[in-house]
C-alpha cells in the first residue's frame, strides 16, 4: 500500500507537500461521495424511526421528534414480514443454486475446449443478455399460465435462474479462460480426469468469478420485481419487494414500516456484498478483459 | 486448450489401436451437450419461449380475461401505431435511455478513478458505493419518491431552508421536474455497478505504463486521454452496453415514483407496455408493444456496437 522508496529521495522530498495536498483532496472527495450514496438510506433509517403523527409534519423534520425504535418492533404484526422474507430467501437461493449448476460446466467447457457450435453457444450467451424479464414480460406470463405456474415460487426461481445465466457464463469464461491450462494439465495426468481437474484445481483458483457469479445472482433475483408483480397473486407467495409497497396505499400511509421493512430487507445484503467487496474487482477484471 | 483434447484423444487412440467405433465417435460429438445442456434448456424454456411467446401473443385477439379468441392479424400493431401517445413514449424512453448512459459513464469514470486513488478510508468508500447495488431498486426508488414528497419531503425542507424555494414545489406532479428526478434515481443505481467495472479495468492497466509516460513528460491531462480511457476501453464498453439494456428495461423507477403519470407522460416503452397488458386488459397490442420495445434495444445495442468496433475487441 506504500508508495515506491522513490519518494523519499530528495527529488521526493519536494513533490512531497502537493503529494500531501492531492491526499487530503482525495479524502475530502472520498467522504463527499460516500454521504452522497449514503444519504437515501440515512433517510430511509430516519423516516423510519418517526412516528404516525411526525410524519404528516410539513415540512417535515430532519430527525424524528421521537424516536419511535418500536417501528420496528411493531412492523412485524402490521404484515407477515417473515412470509415475506422466507419468500424472498428460498426463491434467491434457489435461483442462485440452479444458475450456478447450469453456468459452471457450460463455462468451464467453453473456455476449455473448441468444438463445433462453441461460437454459436457463446453468440446465443450474449444475445440471451440483452433480454430483460421486463421486456419479456407478457410472454413470461403468458408462459406460466400456459404450464399452470403462476403463483407458483418454482415459476420466479426459473425465471429469475434463467435470466442470471447469461452474466454468469460469461463472468466464469473470463475466468477460467484467464487460468493457464498447465496447471489443470498437471492434474489432469495425474489421473483426476476432467471434473477433478475442475474441482480440484480450477474453481478454487477461480474463487472471485464465482463468488462474483453468485452474489450478482443472488442480489439480482433478491430484488427481482416485475415477474414477481405479475406472476404471484397470494400473500404468501410475495417476496419483500412487491410486499414492501403495499404498506402505502391510497387507503393508508405507513411510511415507517414501509422503511422499516426495507432497510430489513437491504442490511443483509449490503453485508453480504460488504464481505465479498475484495473478490468482486478480480471477478468484475475477468469479466472486462476477455 | 487443443493440447490438452488432443492428448486426450491421443491417449484413446494407444488404448485403443482401431479405428474410433461410431458409437464413440457419437459420444465424442455429443460431450458438449452433456456440459452445455442444463444452460440450454433453462435458456430454452425460460428465455427463448417467452419470446416465442411474446411475438405469437402480437398477432392474436386476446380476451380481457386472458383467453385466445384466435388470430387477429396486424390489428395489434396498427391499433399500437394509432396510439396517440407511442410517438412521444418511444422518444422519451430513447431520450432517457441516452441521458441515464452517458452521465452514468461519466460519473463512473470519475468514481472508478477516486476508488482506485489511495487515501485514508478509501475502503468504506467502496463500500458505500455498493450500497445502492445491493439495495432493492423498488426500495430507493420509494425513498426517493418520499424525500421528493410534496408537504414532508426531505428535498423541499432543504430547498426551503436554504431560501432556493418560497413554497414546497410538487416535484413529482410535473412531468419534465419528475422525468429529470427519476433519470438521476436511474443514474444514482447505476453508478456502483459502472464504477466496479470501471475500477476493475483500472486494476488491470500495469503501473510501468504510466512510469514510461511520467519519463515521456506526459501531463496528467495527456496521459488520461493516450493512456487510461484507451485502455479502459473493454471496461466502459461492457458497462454501458449492460447499462443500456437495464435502463431501458427499467421498470420499477417510474413504477414507484410516478406509475408513468399523470396520464402517459412520464411512461417508458416498459411502463407503457405493463399498462396496456394489465390495466388495458389489452394483451395482443401490449405484445406489439413488447416486439416493438425489443427491436429498439436491439437496433441500439447492434448500433452500439458497431460504433464501438466490438468485433475487433472480441478477437
């Protein structure tokens, strides 16, 4: 993290005080950017803490008048959160599961190995990418109605797998394109054969294209919306994000459990995409390069 | 790669001296599928057949219920083109699309280069970048909507102290001021991703090649524009083209702040599409509008990439 001893040396020495003024710089611009990103959800902290009657104040107040913490005691029985978040759970991980099941060997193999059809799989990746659920919305629908899955969670974990698979193919051929095959050869002779060659050399090797292939899976299909607006209909097969809403309505407006809920549902995954923060450049450097 | 097939093809052909079976020639040709297979079938059923799906439901006569009634030619599309508000829909949504990428870009060009700067807390920086990516972006729309509103807004109390407004304005009452504000709401949950990607690419540019340029005497200025944007080059294709095809599928940011309202304009192809299919009950033109939206994002990221030479980068 230091820079070169060249900075030291006298001809250092004089750049010195610039070199300390562009730090300073760089620090004041840092923080400013990090409270701007921050900031909404300071909002969202603060607005949840206010009370029924704070938040019909006009204009309304920086902080709440009192801090109501049981919001978020309270927010629990003014909708079956836990629903909710289960919904939201099982249907990200099981779409992260399936994603990965299907992108690794179709990766692995592709970045391996020529064969015929490798170009036209790799061309149907990059065109599967541009399409959006939101795009494909009412064939999706009309889909699920066709192979009676609606209101069905299996019906969000398929279509929220098949939409990750593509950036995650193409996440994971950067990365194991970017691994020498020496490495893989050495245990490929020593009789692991091709999947223990895989599993027992590459994908550890591979760590931050994969960690990189599951978190953007997992947060993608976490925070899935319009499928899960259209395709679900009952209560109890809503995840967070179409739930979240109904707290204002024309009928009522509970901002403060609507916030409450939220930051429930963002400070998980805000850790967990904090932990995984350092993989996620290598992850991201092997995608861009190849 | 080759050399490691050709062993391996080596090594079946001492074990075996004769000729390869047809059968393990068979099992040779169909190795891929065994590796590619669970890909295209999820792609297959899941992606590909709701654009089947889409392009047959835009030429059929769809009952409010959801029934097919049978065929209906192009109705669909020549109802979608008398609609007197696809023109400004369809530039709109270019419109936001284009304003959305490029100041995206540019920010993330400069956040990139701040995160890979070194100062002290430069860590919890990148953290606090992330956020907006990892928080639902139903969720910060809803707050931004909240800070936007009207009498308890966060935006109006500071406008009002700071004597920038004599009353609270309804920002999201009016169409251009709720446009611009929903445009940076996509900008703002787009930066994290662009900016990784972006520092990610600065990661990869060796340090030696500023060395030779410092030696050369190149200037700062100089050296950005010869050195680091050429080199970044694959980083900001990748981030942009992703950006343009999630901006112009964004769905949930007009959804939750404004529902395309009032009337139809502050609607996206996307919002305008949903209306159609789940308030119009009008599934067959929704579908048009559906085929219509695609072939928009597929003319814009084929013009794109054209623009941006991308056959050469991938060779």
């Amino acid at each position: 993290m230091t820079r070169p001893s060249k900075e030291t040396s006298p001809a250092g020495a004089a750049r010195r005080r610039p070199l300390r003024l562009r730090t300073a710089l760089l620090t004041a611009v840092g923080w400013l950017v990090a409270v701007g990103f921050l900031l909404p959800y300071l909002q969202m902290a603060l607005t949840s803490l206010k009370s029924e009657k704070d938040l019909t104040k006009s204009p309304g107040g920086y902080l709440p008048d009192h801090w109501t913490w049981s919001n978020f005691v309270d927010v629990w029985d003014a909708a079956p959160l836990w629903t909710y978040l289960r919904v939201s759970l099982i249907v990200a991980v099981a779409a992260t599961v399936v994603t990965l099941a299907c992108a690794l060997p179709a990766a692995y193999y592709t970045a391996r190995y020529r064969f015929r059809g490798r170009g036209a799989y790799l061309l149907l990746v990059l065109v599967t990418q541009m399409f959006a659920p939101t795009a494909l919305v009412i064939g999706i629908y009309r889909e699920m109605v066709a192979l009676n899955l609606t209101d069905t969670l299996f019906a969000l974990v398929l279509v929220n797998a098949a939409f990750n698979l593509p950036f995650c193919v193409w996440i994971l051929h950067g990365y194991f394109s970017s691994i020498p095959k020496e490495l893989e050869e050495a245990a490929f002779l020593d009789g692991a054969g091709r999947v223990g060659a895989l599993t027992r050399v590459t994908l550890p090797i591979s760590m931050p294209g994969v960690v990189t292939a599951v978190v953007y899976t997992f947060i993608a299909a976490w925070n899935e919306y319009i499928v899960a607006l259209t395709v679900t209909a009952s209560p109890d097969r809503r995840p967070l994000t179409v739930a979240v809403p109904s707290f204002v309505t024309q009928y009522q407006a509970h901002w403060q459990y609507l916030f409450a809920s939220s930051l429930i549902a963002i400070v998980p995954v805000v850790i967990l995409f904090v932990f995984v923060e350092r993989y996620l450049i290598g992850g991201l450097t092997a995608g861009s390069v190849k | 790669m080759q050399d490691l097939e050709t062993r391996a093809r080596d090594a079946g052909a001492t074990a075996r001296p004769s000729r390869p079976s047809a059968l393990r020639r068979a099992g040779r040709a169909l190795t891929p599928l065994v590796w590619l297979g669970p890909s295209l079938v999820l792609i297959t059923v899941v992606v590909l057949w709701p654009v089947v799906e889409m392009v047959r439901t835009s030429f059929q006569k769809i009952s409010s219920s959801g029934v097919t009634l049978g065929g209906n030619g192009t109705t669909n599309y020549t109802d979608l083109f008398d609609e007197d508000d696809l023109i400004p829909v369809v530039l709109r949504t270019l419109g936001w699309v284009a304003g959305i990428v490029i100041t995206t870009m540019v920010l993330s060009l400069a956040i990139g280069q701040l995160l890979n700067s070194r100062f002290p807390g430069r860590r919890i920086v990148r953290w606090t970048v992330i956020v907006p990516w990892a928080a639902s972006v139903l969720m910060t729309s809803l707050i931004w909507k909240w800070m936007l509103d009207n009498y308890s807004g966060l935006v109006n109390r500071v406008l009002l102290d700071l004597h920038l407004i004599d009353e609270p304005v309804n920002w999201l009452a009016h169409p251009w001021q709720a446009m611009l504000w929903m445009m940076w709401v996509a900008v703002f949950v787009s930066l994290p991703f662009a900016s990784f990607v972006i520092l990610a690419g600065l990661q990869t540019i060796p340090e030696d090649v500023y060395e030779a340029a410092r030696v050369d005497g190149a200037g700062p200025l100089r050296t950005y524009f010869g050195i680091t944007l050429p080199l970044l080059r694959p980083s900001i294709m990748i981030a942009s083209i992703i950006n343009v095809i999630n901006v112009f599928n964004s769905f949930p940011i007009i959804w939750a702040m404004t529902g395309g309202g009032p009337g139809h304009s502050t609607d996206t192809t996307t919002t305008f599409m949903y209306k159609l299919a789940f308030y119009d009950q009008n599934v067959g033109e929704s579908g048009a509008m559906a085929v219509v939206n695609f072939v928009l994002i597929l003319a814009m990221v084929l013009m794109y990439l054209r623009a941006a030479r991308w056959r050469e980068e991938v060779r």
